[in-house]
C-alpha cells in the first residue's frame, strides 16, 4: 500500500482527555508541562477543557464531555487533519459507560496514524521528545483505493445461462 506523508507542523494541535477518575493526574501533568504545552493548539473534552482552561492559564478549544460526543468530536478533527496527537489518560480499572466511543477514538488514531499517550510515563515521552518542536511528516496509508473500491452490488453480474435448447 501506499502512503501519504502528513506534515506536523512546530506548532502541534493536541488533543487532551481524561477520565474523571483520572483528570487531577492530566490537569498536574498538564500544569507541569505549562510551558511545552503552551505554543501548541490545545482541545479537550467537557470539563477537562474547563479545568485545563483555568489551569494553565490560556485558551483550550473545549468540545462537548465524552459521554455527549466529545470524544466522537475528536475522532472527527483527527479524520480531517486537525489533531495531530492525543493525550488520553483512561482509568483502565474503571467501568466505561461509553466504551464504544472511546475505542472508536482511539481507532481512529491508529487507523490516521497519531501518537498516542494513554498514561503519564507515555505523556512525558512524548512531550519531551525533540520532535515536538520541529516538523514531522507522519506516513498515513493512502486510502484512496479503499474510498474508491467497488461494492459487490456495484458490481455487473454475469448473466445466467441460457436456458438449454431442444
């Protein structure tokens, strides 16, 4: 398969997540990486948007909570380009009531290629990496085949035998 090269520009667009039993862990990790994530376009669910927002001390696009589709609102921005990586700490000890939403999104990051943190130590990788502050062409397959494939019905189907001459 082919692949497309994606430009990450200097400036990310970060998409931040957390579960309720895990925002106070986001919002500290957050705080103390104020300053790396400043530069960066940052978005966000519900109230951890809000927390973030009066946290940190400048602007986060806030989306709607998880539950409402937040978290289906950034599987659509990274579908159409707009995240480039995602910091989702998810509570894995924690039923999840909307887990088919949360899969959803983290299928949606590997299917476009977006890394992906799940905890702080992961979080802190990828923070701290020199990419973060440089250009980064990520590979995305090409789906171009995939969108352009024709369906079984849109197929032309063979006639049926003539019936037998006698």
């Amino acid at each position: 398969m082919k692949h497309l090269k994606i430009p990450m520009m200097h400036d990310k667009h970060i998409a931040l997540v957390a579960h309720d039993n895990k925002k106070r862990d986001l919002l500290e990790w957050a705080k103390f990486n104020r300053d790396l994530l400043a530069h960066h376009r940052i978005y966000a669910t519900g109230t951890t948007g809000e927390m973030l927002e009066k946290a940190l001390g400048f602007e986060v696009v806030k989306l709607q909570s998880g539950p409402l589709g937040g978290d289906q609102q950034i599987g659509a921005k990274i579908v159409d380009g707009e995240i480039d990586f995602l910091i989702f700490f998810w509570d894995p000890l924690e039923p999840m009531p909307h887990d088919p939403d949360v899969k959803a999104l983290l299928r949606m990051a590997v299917v476009w290629n977006i890394p992906i943190a799940c905890n702080r130590a992961s979080a802190d990788f990828m923070i701290s990496s020199p990419l973060m502050d440089d250009t980064y062409h990520r590979l995305v397959p090409d789906y171009e085949d995939y969108r352009t494939r024709r369906l079984e019905a849109d197929q032309p189907t063979a006639s049926p035998d003539p019936a037998p001459v006698r």
